[in-house]
C-alpha cells in the first residue's frame, strides 16, 4: 500500500517536534544548573517544530524562520535543547528542492544576520566557538542534501530510462505484430479477391475454370486461416514459438502468384540463409507478389531473381506492369523497408524500364 505524501510529512513533523521537546525536557531536568522547563519553552519548540509541515511547499521561508525561532530561543535563556534540529530539517529539504548554490546563499546570509545581531547587542566583534560550529553545520547540510539531490536526480533519469526502454520495446513489438498480421491476411485476401474475380467472370461459360478458382480460395482462405492462428497463439502464449517463414516455402507465394494469372520466372537460389534474414526475405517477397497482384497495373509477369555474394543476399522482384509511378509508401513498402532496415540492410522501390521492381540488400553475418 503507498502512503499519500502527506503522511509523511505529518510523521516527520511530529518525529522531530517530540524529539526535540522530550530531549529538552530531559535536559532540563537531568543537567546540573539549567532552568526548569516552562509552558512557554513547551509552547516555543512545538510551534517552531509544526513549521516543517509546510516546509514542501515554502522551504526558503520556513527555513529562515525556524532559524530565526531558534537562535531566538537559544538567547531567550530558556532550558537549552536541540532545537536546532529544526533549521537543520528546514535547510536539508531547501538543499534539496532548490539546490546547494539557493541554500548557500541563504544560509550565508542568515548567518550574516546573526553575526551582524551579535555586533548589536554585544558591541564586539569576537565570536564564541560555536560560531565556528555553525560555519561547519552550514556546509555539512548543504553537502549531505546536495549529495541526497543528486542521489535522487540519478535515480528519477534511470527510472525514466528505464520506462522509455520499455516504451520502445512495446513500440517495436506493436510494429512488428502489425507488419505479421499484415502479411499473412494481405497477401491472403488479394489472391482470393483476384480468384474470385476469376470465378464470377468464368462461372456461366467456363464452370470447370470457375470450379478451379474457387477451389484456389479455399486453399489460399485455408492458408490464411493456419498463419493467423499461428499468429495470435503467439500472442496469447507471450512466447515467440510459432515456426519462421522461410523461403524455402516460396514455392507456396509462387503458386499463388501464377494462380492469379501471372507468369513467375526465377533466376538463382537463395540457398541456405540466417533464420533472421530467411524470414525477412520471405515477408518482403510475399508483399512484392501480392503488391503486384492488387496494383500492379496489367502485369502479366513476374521475375523473381535471387542473388548470394559474400556477407551480401539481394532479391529482386520486378513486374512489367504498364505505365507505373513512383507509389506512396502505404504499410507494405513501409513494412519491407523497416524489416530490411532492422537487419542492417536496405529496401528500394519504385519505377524501372518496363514496371516496377523491389530491391532489398541484406547482410549475412560471417560470411566475408
């Protein structure tokens, strides 16, 4: 359970007030010589102690006039106590809200104040010992709250360190499960959407055809269906197990590809590949078919072509589309290019002689 900052405070003021009342009431008591303790010396350490109540919210305030209250007690003749404990309380918490050089400065001056009442009343520039003694409890406090100022300070920027590091993970899995279910139900719906094309167009005058397309859908919505599950059984469990795309099941995209009515020729071998880059390739040729199926205009054709050099895999995806332009990145060339980037590679898109290609470069680790 966490406390509301007011508690606190309240504890503190009452800690310190009961403490400096029952030690100078032991004093005056158990001292040899002192006075005796009075209601009006009672009554002047426990206002001076409930002053910390509002020491969060007026530190320089409260820590000039408990210092007042206490040097005033002291030269009052009353029994004599650690009422100073009350200023120290004060100039600590100055110390730390507004800093070493606020409380300095305060605290010099009040000093500066005491000495200069010294002068007044006595006529003599000569200090006691405890002059000293206060010189050293200035410095001491201030360096203790400045010390505990920068604890704190250290401990606030690693804590928001640590809240942005987890906002950036949950970011960057938020992408990357945006650009999974992306892949699998895109690529999915644009080759049943072109099938289903097919089959109204065909289904009075070539039923067999139309048969054929419909039987595709099923196969093309079945696959979906298994990926997505795959997807979300992932989620749920919190676990990274579901099984890598790889393209050593690019036959699959292929297939799809030419059932959409699209002429795929294939130049090279992937051969064998990092899982991590395995997979990224396989999702960046799955959006390039199915970017060519939903708006590539009247592409017939289709090159895939795959390249190994040392440290290097390149795979190129061009269609002869007709009259293509440079495309506004949506979340599919947006997705290839953050999935090369996040390998340390790079995706190109856009217009060549004759259609459109997609280009990606990424690097294999320990080959040279």
């Amino acid at each position: 359970m966490r406390w509301p900052p007011w508690v606190g405070r309240v504890v503190r003021t009452v800690v310190v007030t009961v403490f400096v009342l029952g030690a100078t009431s032991g004093s005056s008591r158990w001292q040899p010589g002192a006075p005796p303790m009075t209601p009006l010396a009672a009554a002047w350490l426990v206002a001076t102690g409930l002053t910390l109540l509002a020491v969060h919210r007026f530190p320089l305030t409260i820590f000039l006039v408990t210092t007042a209250s206490a040097f005033g007690y002291y030269a009052s003749g009353l029994p004599g106590g650690p009422i100073i404990v009350v200023p120290t309380v004060a100039l600590f918490l100055l110390t730390r809200q507004r800093g070493p050089l606020t409380a300095g400065i305060t605290g010099a001056s009040a000093l500066g104040v005491l000495f200069l009442a010294h002068f007044l009343t006595s006529g003599s520039f000569a200090l006691a010992v405890g002059a000293g003694f206060l010189v050293v409890w200035l410095i001491a406090v201030i360096g203790i709250g400045t010390a505990v100022r920068y604890q704190l300070d250290a401990l606030a920027a690693r804590r928001a360190q640590a809240d942005e590091h987890r906002h950036r993970l949950a970011e960057q899995e938020r992408l990357r499960i945006a650009r999974e279910v992306h892949d699998v139900v895109a690529h999915s719906l644009a080759m049943i959407n072109v099938q289903a094309g097919v089959a109204a167009h065909v289904a009075d005058r070539r039923p067999e055809q139309a048969k054929e397309a419909l039987l595709n859908i099923k196969a093309a919505s079945a696959s979906a269906l298994n990926d997505l599950r795959a997807t979300l059984a992932v989620l749920r469990s919190g676990q990274d197990k579901a099984p890598a795309p790889s393209l050593a099941q690019a036959g699959e995209l292929l297939d799809h590809a030419r059932d959409a009515g699209l002429t795929v020729e294939v130049h090279g071998e992937p051969g064998t590949l990092p899982a991590p880059v395995d997979a990224a390739a396989y999702r960046i040729l799955q959006e390039s078919l199915t970017n060519v199926v939903r708006h590539a205009d009247q592409a017939n054709h289709v090159e895939v072509r795959f390249q190994r050099r040392p440290g290097t895999f390149t795979l190129r995806v061009r269609d002869d589309g007709r009259g293509t332009a440079q495309p506004t990145p949506g979340h599919g060339l947006r997705g290839m290019g953050e999935r090369a980037a996040a390998l340390g590679g790079r995706c190109t898109a856009g217009p060549v002689e004759g259609g459109f290609e997609v280009c990606i470069e990424l690097p294999i680790e320990g080959e040279a």
